[in-house]
C-alpha cells in the first residue's frame, strides 16, 4: 500500500457494507502506531534539536497533536520524503498559544498535552469534538492539580477547559487510581519541567511507550518494582537531545486485516513491522489460546520496541475466557475481539471492561447493540461481556437499511466490517468517516486483500440510517 497521505485518506466515504470473504490474501502495511506517534511528537518538541521522525502515523488524531504543537510555538513539518520533523524547544520552551487548541476525536493527545500544559508557564484553552469533549478529564486534572496546575473545565470535568500552567511545578508521587497509560503518561511528561522527581505508580501495568521513548531520547527515567506496585520515576529539568526514531506499525490497527483473514474463507494475510511491546499484546495472546493460525516472523528491535512480522491463517477458533488482567494489554481491541468471538466455537466471555465505557464511545454498549443487530447472542453487564459464537458459520449480518451504528467510533466501524467478511448477508455500517483518525486507507487497504466492502452512497450523501 503507499503511504497514505492526509489528503488521500478515506475520510469521505460514508457508509459502507462488508460482505463475505471468500478469500483473502497478501501483505498489507498498517499504519504507524498511535500511542507512538503522539509521544514522537510531544518528545520531539521538549527536545534540544530536530528530531526526524519515520513512519508517522497520518492520521487525523496525530495531525491534531502536530497542530497542538505548532500553535505552542513547536515547528512541525512534514518533509517531501514523508519523514515528519521536530524542531524543539526544550522541556520549558512552549509558548502561549493565540488561539485555542482543537485536538479534535484524540483522547490521548488531549490528556497528554495537558500534561505537558501543566508545569509550563502559559495559558492555553483545550477543546475537542462532541465524543471527545463527553470524555472524563478528571483523571489528569487531579494529580496535575497536585502538581500546580490549575482548570477551569465544562460541567463534569470535561472539556473545553482552560489550563494555566505551574510557574513552580511541584513534584508528586502518584498511585494511579485507573488503570490509564494515558494518565500515567500526562503525570510523567508534566514531570519534565518540575524540579526533583516525578513518580507514578501503577498495580496493573499499563504501555510503556512513554517510559521506552524518554530512554530513547537519552532521558533518565527509572523503574522499580515494589509492594504498592510498579514505580515510575522521571527526573525533572533534564535538558535531553533529540533522537531521530522509526515508529512500528500499530498492533491496534493491524488487528484488523489479521483478524479479517482469521475469519475469511481461506488465505493468509501478512502484516510487517508490527509494534510488539508485550503491553500491547493482549489480543494476540487471546487469538492464539482460541486457536487462531497466528504466527511471528523477523521479531527485532525499532527504536526501543520490538517489532515483528504477524501472518494470520484463516481456520476455526475456540471461545476462551479472557480475564480482567489482561484488559489493559488488550483495550483498544475488544471491539474486533468481539467480532472473531462471534465467529467461534462456544461462549467468549470478557471481564474487566468498564473502562470500555469510556473510549471514543461507550463500546460495551456500541459492540452489543452490533453484534444484536447482526443476529449475534450478546448479554452484557457492567463491565462483562458473554458472545456467543456460530461455530464458524457466517453470521447473519445486517443491510444497509438496518445498518450498525458507528456511533462516530472507528473501531467500532472497522470492526463490524471485519464481522462482515464472516457474514452471510453482509455488515453495514452507518458512518465511516471516523476511520481515517487512526487508519487512512483502510476501506482500500481491505479491498487490496479481497475483501468485499463497497461504499454505500445516495443522492443525498445521507447514511442508511439517515435518510428519509
Ligand atoms: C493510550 C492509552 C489507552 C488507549 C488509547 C491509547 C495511550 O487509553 O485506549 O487508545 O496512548 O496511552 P487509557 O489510558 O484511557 O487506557
């Protein structure tokens, strides 16, 4: 696939349908890592230097964070040959922004930047899209409150809210009270501009991107092990110098075209350069105890992380239990869990998922009413799950006039395409604009493997379940 520019992404194609695979078959190059991606930035820019970053992702959530930065004073800039670079500023050198910062559908560019925001001297208004501006920012505002910051947030703690920076940041100790590597990320970088240390402390571990990439950088950040948890400590006012990084495919998106050929007729489907960080594995682990023909090829390490090939055999999968301690290595995949869980044999459980309920939409709720709309028997409760599965028949699917509702989320969207691959009628979805925040070019990505997805249009370029 060529690497997707933004301009070329699939962001105007609306609805969609899915229909069964026959066959799918070939390599395909999912789109740089996310959470990597808005950390490459955000280092890049409280570094002493240019920082040259490769493989990018392009997608609408990090250009919000590559807008975020330029607006603070940060130069960003796409080079001709697809490289992106960072001039930086170093860890207090942000300037106050002239107009507000819209980080649009990205959750983590806006908690992350906040921690950032937080121990420097300026002001600076936040906002985002309707789902985005629904999320709860409490979680960051807290602990960088005890750091000095202050908010002025909408009602309920979200946003758009006003930050005004800590003149004289005070570090803090902090034991996370949810499972977020976004929250323990916010509290580390807000770390990097307050003098001594910043710890945080987790009981369930969550990605350690942040940790890997301040090492990559030259940071000193250490980890230590002990009874309330795993303590992470940044030293503060480290001046570090910029590192010219690769970022590896992301594991959240290759899970799609991996999972789609798990479920299609026959084929094999390859993707190369994935991020493997064992944080971040969780569905990988699930698929393979259901059985899934999975396999790791050419394992190595890209800047810090490691990295492998995934090739993905269509065959029969087993339903499995997956626990609640795996929930944070896995939680941006449950959506396409659910779709191979519909497809197996037997009943998928899956505990553990409250923090579901607050993602680009409530997903507990969004992958239920799905996969009920799509003939497939789902009961849910809180934070649990149950599916169950066909036996490896085709689902029944749902057409275009009863299409699933997206609910505005991409994984939600991509997911029930893949279910659609596994379908006897087909999968409609609604809205599938969402899709280029994390993976432009997935619509044709799919296509190039064979799967049948077709636009579904109208003359009035309403979605099915939009028109009169
Ligand atoms: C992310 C952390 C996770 C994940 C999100 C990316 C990150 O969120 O869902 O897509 O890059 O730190 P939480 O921290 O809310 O679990």
């Amino acid at each position: 696939m060529p690497a997707a520019t933004p301009e070329k992404s699939d962001n105007s194609v609306r609805s969609a349908i899915a229909r069964r695979a026959g066959r799918l078959d070939g390599v395909a190059s999912a789109p740089g890592d996310k959470s990597i991606s808005h950390r490459a930035l955000m280092l890049g820019a409280l570094a002493v230097g240019r920082t040259r970053v490769t493989g990018l992702l392009e997608g609408a959530d990090v250009l919000a964070t590559a807008d975020a930065l330029r607006r603070l004073g940060v130069p960003v800039t796409r080079q001709p040959d697809g490289d992106w670079t960072i001039d930086g500023v170093g860890v207090g050198g942000l300037a106050a922004p002239d107009s507000v910062l819209d980080m649009g559908n990205a959750g983590t560019a806006a908690r992350l930047l906040l921690g950032i925001l937080a121990s420097q001297d300026l002001r600076a208004v936040i906002t985002g899209d309707a789902s985005l501006c629904r999320r709860p920012m409490a979680r960051v505002t807290d602990p960088l409150s005890q750091m000095g910051a202050r908010f002025d947030c909408a009602a309920g703690d979200r946003l758009p809210l006003t930050v005004w920076g800590a003149r004289a940041p005070v570090p803090i100790v902090y034991a996370l009270p949810v499972v977020s590597a976004q929250v323990k990320s916010a509290v580390l970088f807000a770390g990097l501009n307050t003098m001594g240390e910043t710890s945080v402390i987790e009981v369930s571990p969550t990605r350690d991107h942040t940790m890997r990439m301040m090492r990559h950088f030259g940071c000193t950040v250490s980890s230590a092990r002990g009874r309330a948890g795993m303590r992470v400590t940044v030293r503060g006012w480290q001046e570090y110098s910029a590192a010219d990084l690769s970022v590896p495919a992301d594991p959240s998106s290759a899970a799609f075209p991996l999972v789609a050929a798990l479920l299609a007729g026959s084929g094999a489907v390859t993707v190369r350069g994935v991020c493997l960080n064992p944080l971040r594995t969780g569905l990988y682990d699930t698929l393979a105890e259901m059985g899934a023909g999975l396999s790791i090829e050419n394992r190595r390490e890209v800047s810090g992380e490691p990295v492998g090939d995934l090739v993905a055999e269509a065959g029969a999968l087993n339903a499995v239990a997956v626990p609640a301690a795996r929930a944070a290595s896995m939680i941006d995949e449950y959506p396409v869990l659910a779709a191979a869980a519909a497809v197996a044999n037997g009943t998928t459980r899956f505990e553990g998922i409250g923090e579901l309920r607050v993602k680009e939409s409530d997903r507990l709720s969004a992958i239920a009413g799905g996969l009920a709309r799509c003939g497939v028997p789902v009961r849910s409760g809180d934070d649990w799950m149950e599916i169950d599965g066909s036996g490896g028949r085709p689902v029944a699917g749902t057409g275009p006039d009863n299409p699933v509702a997206t609910l505005h989320d991409h994984r939600i969207a991509m997911s029930f395409l893949v279910l659609g691959c596994a379908s006897r009628d087909g999968v409609a979805v609604n809205d599938t604009a969402m899709i280029g925040t994390s993976f432009p070019g997935f619509v044709p990505l799919m296509q190039s493997l064979g799967a049948p997805i077709e636009a579904l249009t109208d003359p009035t370029d309403k979605p099915p379940g939009e028109r009169a």
